[in-house]
C-alpha cells in the first residue's frame, strides 16, 4: 500500500465519505468491520495517491472486490464520479472515456 501523505489524509479524513462504505446498500450484503481506505486506481505500477482515487470501503467489502468484477465496478464508478476532467488529465495513459464508457458513465459536456 502506497502511503498518503499526512495533509491529504487529515483532509480526507474530514470527509463523510471515508467514513461510510462505498459499497454500502448496494446489493451487495452488509457492511462489516471497519472501514478501510482503497487506492481504487493503479497508474504505472504504482497506486494514484489523490483524493479522487481513496475511497472508505469496509473490510469485507475491502478484500471481496477483487474476486467480484460488479463490486469493484462500482467502487471504480464511485472515484470517478468524484474525478475532474483536470484529474484525470494527469494520468494521460489510461483511456478514461473508455474506462467511463465501459462502467456506464457519460462525458459531462465540460469534460474532454
């Protein structure tokens, strides 16, 4: 796990977000344990440290996503909802319309 520095966790953890489940009532089972943070994005090789690409995800939800390509599908949609066109434009490798396309999310007219 790539760490995050102090300043962004201490804004993210002010954040409702990273304190309820990404997952949670989504037909998905209950929540439980503890929430956890997921780097839901990885970019050459490494985890995208940025506050769009964190989510709060609680354990069982946490370790279940990547045996379970609908729950990690929606843990994507959910980061990207968040993402800007301006963030995304960081990471100019990855093909984020057809990322967006492929998890059901349309272009918003601002976005490139």
């Amino acid at each position: 796990m790539r760490p995050i520095p102090i300043k962004m966790r201490e804004e993210l953890a002010s954040e409702p977000r990273m304190k309820r489940c990404a997952a949670a009532g989504l037909g998905f089972g209950p929540c439980e344990k503890k929430i956890e943070w997921d780097h839901v994005w990885i970019y050459a090789g490494k985890q995208i440290n940025e506050k769009w690409a964190i989510l709060g995800i609680c354990e069982k939800h946490h370790y279940e996503k990547n045996g379970n390509r609908l729950l990690n599908e929606t843990i994507m949609r959910a980061s990207l909802r968040i993402a800007t066109a301006e963030n995304l434009e960081k990471y100019p490798r990855k093909n984020w319309a057809q990322i967006k396309k492929s998890l059901g999310i349309t272009w918003h007219r601002t976005e490139k």
